[in-house]
C-alpha cells in the first residue's frame, strides 16, 4: 500500500501556475492556500515577482528549500515539462488541476505525464480535477472562490468524488447541512491515484471515519474491490453510483468518458466488497451522519420512540422496506411501561407517548428500551412544535444519549423556532434526520454495517422495494 | 356537492372552550384567531367574563348576533350538549377539536354527535382533529403556540391530513422550506366531513391549485374514488399513505385505528381517480411545487441544460427511473447551437455546457430548447457556484421563464452565499430543487398530470424502480 500522506500533509506546497489576477484558477488556490495552509507555501509563475506577498519563482527548480507537494494549474501543453522538473526536484506528489488531456482525446498527452510519473516515481492526482480539501491540515486546492461557496465544519466524513463539479457543490452543501467533514478529493483522469489508493490511505487517517464515494466508472475494478474489501471491515463505505440507466450511461461517457457498464455488475461488486450503496446524495450523506458516531447495533432489532403517532406509522413503514425489523420488546419491559405510563401512551413498537408526552415520559420510555436485549437501535421521534417539548427535554435526551451504547437517531424536523433544538442534539453528537425514511435509511446502514464487522449474525437483506434513484 | 365554505370563509366564529389560561387549547385557538381572522369572534365560557378582551357567554344561545361557525374545545363528555346549543343557534358548521371517542373505544359517545348533526343539518369535521388552517381567511383553529411553530407563506397547495400531529408538523416544516399553503385541515374521526368532502370543496376555491393528502386508511372509498376523479382532471390530487407494510399497518391501526387495508387496492384506486401516489412528505411537497404553477407540458420529452456533467448524468438516470424520456432533440436545434458554442459544449441530452458556461451560454441553450417541439419541458441545472454566473444569471433565467410556455425545473443547492439565488428564482415563480432525483420526480408529476389532463397522448407509465418509501 502506497503512502499518500504527503498529499494531504505536506509541509511545503508550491503552486505552479500561482497568479494575483483575481479570478483565475491560480489566483483561487494560491489564495485558499495562504489563508489555511499553514505550512510553506511557494508560488512559482514565470512573469511575476511577488505573488500574495510571497517572493515567486520561475521554476520550481529555483525553490531553495524542499518541497513536498505540487499543484499544477497551467495549460495542458506545458505541464508535462513543468512535471519533469517536478521530478528533478524531489516533489512526491503533483496534484494535476489542467484540464485538456484524455477527456478531449489527447491521449498521448496524458501518457507522456504518466512516462515522467514512473520515471521519478512522482504520485499524481488528475489531471482534470479539482485535487484536495483536507479540513484538519489546510490543503485545499478546491480553486472555487469564498466569495462562492463555504466550507463545512470539521467531521469525520470523506468524500472522494469523479466529478470535480460534484465536489464542489458537496462542499457548499455540507456547510449548510451542518454535516462535518475531514476530507474531499477529487481525482479527475486518475491516470496513476484511484479510488483504490484514496480508500486505502484514509484506512489510516484517523480523520475518517467514514468514506463516501461518487462513481461514474471504475477501471480497474479487482483493485478496488480488494481495497474496498479490506477496509469496509474497519470503515464503512458508501457508494454513490450514477450511469444506472441507459440515458444515464450514455451522458456519463459524454462526460467523463467513462464505461458506466452494466449497472448490475456494480451492484454485485459493491455487495461483494460490503459498500453500502446510496440512492441518491441526500441519502450518502444521510446514512454517513450515522456512522460516523461509530456506535453500531448488537441486535438488528429497532425500536422506534414517538409523541406523534403518524410519523411512527411511516417510520415502521420505512423501516420494513428497508429490510429491517421492529424490536420485539420483552413482556417485561412492557410490563414495567405499563404501569409507569397513562393507559393512552401505546405501549408497543412503535411506542407512541401521545401528543403530551414530556420529557419525563420519553425518559422512562428511552432508559425501559435501552435495557430491553431486542432492542439494537433506537429511533426517537420528537415533534418538538407540541407544548410539552421544551428546550430542556433535549437535554433529557442527550443525558441519555451520553450513558448509551445503543445508537440512537433522531427524526425532527420544523422550521425557524425549532432549528435550534435540532442544532443542539446534532452538536450533542446525535444524527438528527427530518423524515420517516431519511432516519429509517441512517439506521439501515448502521445495522448493515454491523453485521459486517460481525456484531450481528445475519444475512445482509436486501432493502426491499427501496428505490433505486 | 356539499357547500363548506362557511368552515373556510364564516363571517363570525364562536369559540367553545375558550379560555385566557395561557397554553391550554382554548387559549392558543382564541389566540390564533384574535391575532388573523377579521370577522366577529364570539369566545363561550362558563366562568369567564372577558377573553382577549372581547365579551364571553356562558353558552352559544347568548350570542346575540348569528354565528356561521363554531369550534368546540370542551372535555369529551359534555360536547353533546354543546352542540345541541350550536343546532339550535343555527350554527351552520363545528370542528370538534375535543378527542376522547371513537378513538378510545366511546362509539357511542361519537354516534350522538352523529344524531345532533343530522338533527340539525350542521356539518361537522372531527372530532379527534386540529382543524382548519385557512391561509386565506385567517381560520386558524390549529392550536400549536407560535411560540413553538412558524406558519408558511400563502401559496396554492392545500394539505388534508388525517393525523393532526403531522398537519401541525407540515405547516412549521413548509414554513422552512418556503412552500406557499392556502389550507391546511386536519379531520381526525372524520364522523361527518371526509376526504371526498373536502376535495369537492377544494376543487371550487380559488386559492387552490393542488390537494396533496395524507392518509392511513379510507373508509368510504366509493365516494373518495369518485370525487377524486372528478377532481384530479382540473386540480392535481397527490397522496401520500401509510400502514404499507405489515409493520406500517400495525402501527396505523394503533394510532387512528384505521385498517390500513392491502397496500395494492390503494395503489390501484389511486391510479382509477389519478390520484398521484408520493413516497414520502418530502416526495409529496416536491411534486406539489412543480404543479402549483399550473403551466404543464405539451411533449413528454424532457431536456436537461446543466453546467455540471455529473448532476446532468443524475438526472438522466433519475428521469428514466421515473419512467420519463429524454426529449430528442431536432436536427435543427443541433445544428444551431452547434454553430454557435465553443466545441468542449456538449450540444445532446443531457446539454452540458461545462464549467465556464456563463449566463449568455445559458440564454441560448434555453431559447433552442423552447423553440424545439420534442421538449415539453426543461430541466435548468444550475452550479451556481462557479465564477461565471453570478446573480444577474437568474434574472436572465427569469426573463426566459416569462415567456416560455414550457415548464421549467430548476436544479440548485448550495450554502449561505447561493440560497439568496435560490429565493430569487422561488419568488420568479420556478420551482427550485436541491437534488437530481427530486426535479425528477417533479417533472414526474407534471407529465403524469399533462396526461390526466389530455395534453399528452400516451399510457401514464409506472414509475420503473422508484422506491415505495
């Protein structure tokens, strides 16, 4: 397995192709880099003296110190000569951000940057990508402008993306989602890194806890699947595959040249390899937020918690076509909830507390289920909009939170007023989802992930009638 | 048809029960309509002399003035007699909010409300509901604290729940997601005014444009189905049901005790009265937006214009999985754009105009795209993250979308900095998605209503692999 450290840790990065016009791809990372990167950082333009403040060189051969990582944003018919100094200089990796290579069908082009990749035994990320955003060592060569997109908060999610454009967007969403991130890599071309090698290196990154994936094709699919393999093991991987349909597969060649292939044959893989695949983004990010607690179920049994009786009805709804089981809870617990609750709290699964369940009510409910041995996970429903509800009943459920070693997931949702509720148990370090199926899919990958790692002894199910899309 | 307008539009309300004790029922109705309805307002206690100002009697037959409509919020056993007072008094219809019948085993206590109100001729919804919202008129008989719940901007999607709990959830949710409402109504035991009711009245009012319904079991199906057909060819009718599943149908009959039914004879009713049958809440919003517009395709063929090649592939393969085509587009549009794009634009089905395709590049595509007769409707993809569109590119797409007569879709997400684009498109009338998949389903909807509705000429094709949650 290589080392790819150097990509995402580097002390020193020189940007080739570094510029001060505001706007240009050059301009963009030399700026992302000065205000995050806190290593050395060396802009290395042939007009220009100074770049961001910084002395700039004409070659990166004039650099006096050593550099660890380079980032090449120039035009596509220059760059395999800056690459081979590239290679005179020692650089261990060159993240290839140009674009014009074989997705326009200059294909020698692209081999001639392999040949001096060899030949120096240089690592390359691209070309014809957007490289890296590593949110704990400040790489980022994401060139799209503050003035545009934010950021995400730090977390334990990576992404690694075919599509750069996909990436960036990833990127602006999550911020907004409140959904923490460690990493994002997008890899273009992959003419020498792949989804193998990333998979591979984020085994070791103690950053990430989770990886997900986006997919149009992969190439070589015995060395993915081996990766993919040996690390679902230890970090559950979710995978986003598009080119499922004909006109799907026809538009994923005219974009990245790729052979979608028989969508089937990805299933299979996936399956194969233990990568948990996702119907859409909504639904990698959804399922990601719940593993990347790193609490996983002992039983597959799911136990769902309510103060609104129709939500419970949709979320064992959910659940079932997820190929999951509701909990059957023990005579026991339900003979102690009985005489603890009014007689219209149903005491079943679901639990329906009624409208004026307080939190008192989802406290002897939550600590009855958390003892009951069928009861792998918990899905607590709150709507929060009923008087009863106030501010201080999720602190009720993060005090419960904190002593469980069930996970539990959180479906609410609302607007303005009850934001701040969700925010709170989010930041408690619960995954919060606003829909019955949403929250159902969170704990489908949280029991289909255990039973990977071998907590659970079953079969994987297949999630019945969930949709493809 | 029965005429319900006096639930929707009464000229004076009495409130039974209403009460200046801060939090209980009786307070947050009085509380909700002092503050939004304009008509008289009549509050009845037995103890209370003043409410919110506003003289109180001890019973509705010393009211001096005509009262169109009442809502009772009194204890189960004494609403009888009440509403024998609101027969005499001539009252022309009572929402019930009280519960405490049929729900928990008091048929009999139900079957006199029953006999009151055929006695009388006054219509009833409820008992066991939270009533009406009315956008509107200012009826708002939900009575959740606006100190807890926002209510949504006025628009022309009415929403009739059987479970008050989620009504109540829906309206501060759409107040989030600025979804325009103009009814929400809650109609609990559902003993006299059901679902046919309401959709006949809905199908005369003006502010109505789609009736979206959530449902866990229908009793009177006959007459639903026939309303709903009548219905569903002016006003798109969607659906979202629960209790699909063993488990789900369980729970159901817990909650509202409805017999949830076989899942298949709703799926088949639903399609006899084109009833759009959603998977999930937020499925059944997304496709309300799009057919609020009321502009509906001439051609199934659906053409997508993106900057973004991965989100293009997406969509390609979420329409197909929503059983739609892609549009084919002429020679002649080919050609045309052909001459005028640089040669990286990719002039096909998905359109990618790449990365740096700007707000001119857009125009064109559009304007082709309009003028082509296979294309009934547009799939705007927008990374608007990207330095080329800035925020006059949405006005360019707005002055397109005023004279386009083809409906247009927008594909758009993004954090803090791009949501004021995304506004500024809601507010120009488009519907704004922040995923592939969900515009797919959108665009799902209008051609499945553009063939309800004549417009297009094929068999309303299922869905292929769309999930059921």
């Amino acid at each position: 397995m290589a080392d790819l450290n150097f990509f995402f840790n580097p002390s020193s990065i020189a940007v080739i192709g570094a510029s001060d016009t505001v706007g240009s791809v050059g301009y963009e990372i030399m700026k992302n880099l000065h205000e995050d990167f806190p290593g050395e950082l060396y802009p290395i333009n042939i007009k220009q003296k100074l770049i961001f403040g910084k002395p700039s060189y004409k070659s990166i051969l004039d650099v006096p110190s050593k550099v660890d990582m380079a980032v090449i944003a120039i035009a596509a018919p220059f760059v395999s000569d800056v690459l081979e100094e590239c290679g005179k200089k020692g650089v261990k990796g060159v993240i290839i951000v140009s674009g014009g290579f074989s997705e326009i069908g200059e294909k020698e082009r692209e081999a001639k940057l392999l040949e001096i990749s060899k030949k120096y035994g240089i690592r390359i990320i691209g070309p014809n990508c957007i490289g890296i955003y590593d949110n704990f060592s400040g790489v980022n060569t994401i060139f799209l402008s503050k003035d545009k997109i934010s950021f995400p908060k730090k977390g334990k999610i990576s992404f690694l993306s075919q599509s750069g454009a996909f990436a960036g967007l990833i990127l602006d969403w999550t911020s907004k989602e409140r959904i923490g991130i460690s990493n994002v890599v997008s890899y273009g071309n992959k003419i020498d890194v792949n989804e193998a090698d990333l998979i591979d290196y984020l085994y070791y990154d103690e950053n990430s806890k989770v990886i997900c994936l986006y997919i149009e094709g992969i190439r070589r699919g015995q060395k993915f699947m081996e990766a993919a393999k040996r690390v679902s093991k230890k970090i559950p991987i979710l995978a986003l595959k598009s080119g499922k349909t004909k006109s799907g597969a026809k538009a994923a060649s005219s974009h990245t040249g790729s052979l979608a292939g028989e969508d089937i044959i990805y299933d299979s893989a996936f399956k194969q390899s233990h990568i948990i695949r996702a119907n859409n983004f909504e639904d990698l990010f959804d399922m990601a937020k719940a593993l990347e607690k790193g609490i996983f179920p002992k039983s597959d049994g799911v136990a769902i918690l309510t103060n609104a009786g129709g939500l419970g009805v949709m979320t064992a709804d959910a659940l079932e076509m997820n190929g999951l089981r509701l909990a059957n809870l023990s005579e026991d617990t339900i003979k102690k909830l009985r005489d603890q609750f009014p007689e219209r709290v149903v005491v079943s699964n679901p639990m329906d507390l009624v409208g004026d369940a307080d939190k008192g009510r989802y406290e002897v409910g939550l600590n009855a289920l958390l003892e009951d041995k069928d009861v792998g996970l918990i899905i607590v429903i709150l709507l929060l909009q009923v008087p009863t509800l106030s501010l201080d009943s999720v602190d009720t459920i993060l005090r419960i939170k904190k002593i469980s070693d069930k996970p539990m997931i959180i479906l609410g949702a609302g607007g303005e007023i009850i934001t701040p509720y969700l925010i709170k148990l989010e930041e408690g370090g619960l995954a919060v989802y606003p829909s019955p199926e949403r929250a159902a899919r969170a704990a489908y990958a949280l029991v289909n992930h255990a039973i990977v790692r071998g907590d659970i002894h079953r079969e994987r199910k297949e999630n019945i009638g969930v949709c493809k899309i």
